[in-house]
C-alpha cells in the first residue's frame, strides 16, 4: 500500500549567493510545491545536489523541509551514496528527524557485485523503521539494479519501492511480474507509459513547475480516463525535454528562477545554464504559460 503519495517532487536545494544553504527559500519552495501537486518531497536527492552537500546540511533540509510542510506533504529523505557506513549513518540521522521515507541510490563508481547491492540495501533498511525506495538509475551509477535483484530486496520488510529510471520497460514490466514491490516513474517521461503497470507514481523534477498537471495525469488514468492522461502527458513532453537539456538539476533551477522562485545557483563542478539553454527553458515556460509567476 502506498502512504508516501502519488506525486512525489525531487525537490531543488536553494542557496544564497555565496553558495551557502538558503534553507528560508528551501522552506519556501517545500509549502509552494506541497500547495501545487505535490503529495511528497524528496530532499537531497541528486536533483537537490546531494553529492555536494555536508551531513549536517541534509539533515537540517530534512528538519527544515518537514517543519514547513506540517504534515501536508510527506518528507523522504535522501540518505544514499557509494558507502555503506556512510549511507546506514546518515539513514539513522535521517530517522531521528522523522523524516517519512528514505530513498538510497545503488551504490555508484564501486560497482559493487549482485551480493554486495543486496548487503547494501539491506544495511540501509536496517538502519530506519521508515520504509525504503531503492533508486536505480544506471546512467548515473554504472550498475542497473536488475528485477530479480529487486524482487529480493522486496522481501526486506520496509524495502518497498523502487525509483525506476532504467527506461527498459520490459525491466519493469518482468519486475511486476515477480513481485508487488511499489514502482516509482524515475524520469518524468516514464510516469505516463508506467502508470499501464500500475506504478505507484513518479518522483519528478516537472512537477517543480507542473505539479498539479502531473498530479491530474494520474488521477485520470486511475479514473479510467485514459486519453485524457494521455493528452497531459503529450502536452508535458517539451517541459520534460527543456529540463535535462544540461545537467540536473541546472535546468529546474533556472526555469525557477525565472518564474520568481529565487532558488538560486548551484554548487561547483554544476555550472548555471549558458544564455541559449535558458532561451530554451524560457521558451518551454512560456509555451505553458509560466513566465511571470
């Protein structure tokens, strides 16, 4: 059963000028984003540019975040990296802020084997009573996380979900078939075509800017309404395309910015959009009418 939301946002971290946590701006995002489609948040995760933020930093979002929703959007905390002590620690400091779930990448760079993934999940698992998304996504990590390895991991009792951005539907799709573990749309583009294999949601970085569009998707393909689904999916697809023309998360970043959002920069060795990327962003904004927010 799902209790952490349909829509969950892979929320940005904002930063003052001088590349220090805004965490007022964070707290402000966290409510504007709850008020607009979001049923949950995901803090520190890679589009909140976790490999460059302290421990103390990213417990502090989980408190701040969570302080400034109240309860109107669960918090799920991203505890993941390449280091199992390192992931069990942060998990547990995750756990003490209250966060509501955990969300744990594969290990990236060491290319641990298929026993080592599993030690690993399961170390991480152990650490919290909060459940747990696994996030495979192997264009970043080197290492595709496959169904039957999932399907194991589902029988740890507060493994869950997973966060799936390998695009192979057919993965996904085998994994339905050997397990009831929750399958979260791990790119925006996947939401639509993983919502015919039951997928609990998406964990999105659209949903930054077209939250309550993406939030309608899915309750209109559970509805039975099919081909209206459909049709917000097609109209969401150049918003999704603008967003990864670089590297997240410097395109969300940017596009809210331009919508008065002041977020901020990113942190080195991310750099801010170039003026023809932000032309584009600004184009794919406008085509939806969301300049000038």
């Amino acid at each position: 059963m799902n209790s952490l939301g349909d829509i969950l946002t892979a929320m940005v971290t904002a930063f003052h000028e001088d590349g220090r946590v805004n965490y007022e701006a964070t707290a402000e995002l966290a409510v504007y984003l709850a008020d607009n489609g979001s049923d949950g948040l995901v803090v520190s995760g890679t589009t909140g540019e976790s490999p460059t933020l302290t421990d103390d930093e990213k417990v502090e979002l989980f408190h701040v975040v969570k302080d400034a929703v109240g309860g109107r959007a669960t918090v799920i905390a991203g505890t993941g990296s390449n280091d199992t002590a390192h992931s069990v620690h942060l998990t547990e400091r995750a756990n003490e802020a209250d966060v509501d779930g955990i969300l744990a990448v594969t290990p990236y760079y060491n290319k641990p084997p298929r026993a080592g993934v599993i030690a690993h999940f399961q170390a991480i698992a152990g650490a919290t009573d909060k459940p747990v998304i696994l996030y495979n996504i192997p264009g970043r990590t080197a290492l595709n996380i496959d169904p039957e390895t999932l399907a194991e991991l589902n029988e740890v009792d507060n493994i869950v979900a997973v966060k799936q951005a390998n695009p192979d539907l057919e993965e996904s799709r085998l994994l339905r078939s050997l397990c009831d573990m929750g399958l979260y749309a791990g790119n925006d583009d996947m939401l639509y075509p993983l919502l015919d294999l039951g997928a609990w949601g998406g964990i999105c970085v659209a949903s930054h800017l077209a939250g309550p569009q993406m939030k309608k998707m899915v309750e209109s393909y559970r509805a039975g309404n099919r081909e209206e689904a459909r049709s917000i999916n097609e109209s969401l697809a150049p918003l999704y395309r603008a967003l990864f023309i670089t590297a997240n998360p410097i395109p969300v970043k940017a596009a809210l910015n331009m919508i008065g959002l002041d977020v901020g920069g990113v942190r080195l060795p991310l750099v801010p959009a170039t003026a023809a990327e932000e032309a584009q962003i600004r184009e794919a904004l406008a085509a939806r009418a969301l300049m000038g927010g």
